[in-house]
C-alpha cells in the first residue's frame, strides 16, 4: 500500500494552516500533475501581481521609510492600504489563472457551439 501524502506544518519557515493542509481540493490538486500546474501557475500570477504593485508604489514606501516617527500613523496606514491593495491585486490574478485553465478544461457548452439551447423557445403566456 502507498504511503500517505501529508502536507507538512511548515514551509519555508512559514505556518500552513490546518485548513490547507487537511483540504480536500488542495490534495486533489497536488495529486494531479494537471491541479499542480494550475497551482503554480496561480502563485506565480499572483506574486507577479503583487509585485507590480508594489513596484508602482516604490516612492511611496522609500519615503515612508525616511520619514521616521513623525508621521508614524499616517505613513503605517499608507502601507497597510498598499498590503491591502496589493493582495487584492494578487488574489484577482490568481482567480484569473484558475478561472482560464477551467475554461480550457472543460468542454464548451452545447449553447455556445450552436448558438442555441436544447430547449425549444415558447410563447409567453399570461
């Protein structure tokens, strides 16, 4: 019999939650070489994204830094806002990804190939 595959506690230094780690749709898709190439392909859209961003915001984070304790609230606020926004940016390219190779996967609707449904049209009735 094979041996089980576990997701370990830690990666890289980083806690995975108990949640990740007993998914079932997660272990689903790191069994399937297809659901692994889809995974990567989402977190390398999203790290991209969310560098992009803050790349774009560079100036504001370098003056953040040089400013010091003056305008410590106002400065952490601008950063909390650009973490927000940058994973914001991250999750939506990511959502793209997966939502591109499920279209690709799947097969198109009977809809879409004949430009009409099953169903034959009827007369409204009142």
């Amino acid at each position: 019999m094979a041996k089980k595959f576990k997701l370990p506690k830690k990666v890289a230094g980083y806690r995975v939650p108990k949640s990740a780690r007993k998914s079932k749709l997660l272990r689903a898709l790191l069994n399937n070489p297809m659901g692994r190439d889809v995974l990567a392909n989402a977190l390398t859209a999203g790290a991209g994204a969310a560098a992009a961003v803050l790349v774009e915001h560079r100036e504001d984070l370098a003056a953040a830094g040089k400013k010091g304790a003056k305008k410590g609230a106002k400065k952490g606020a601008q950063a909390a806002s650009l973490a927000v926004e940058a994973a914001q940016s991250a999750a939506n390219a990511m959502i793209d990804v997966v939502r591109g190779a499920a279209h690709t996967f799947l097969p198109a609707t009977q809809k879409a190939a004949t430009g009409h449904s099953k169903r034959p049209k009827r007369a409204a009735v009142n």
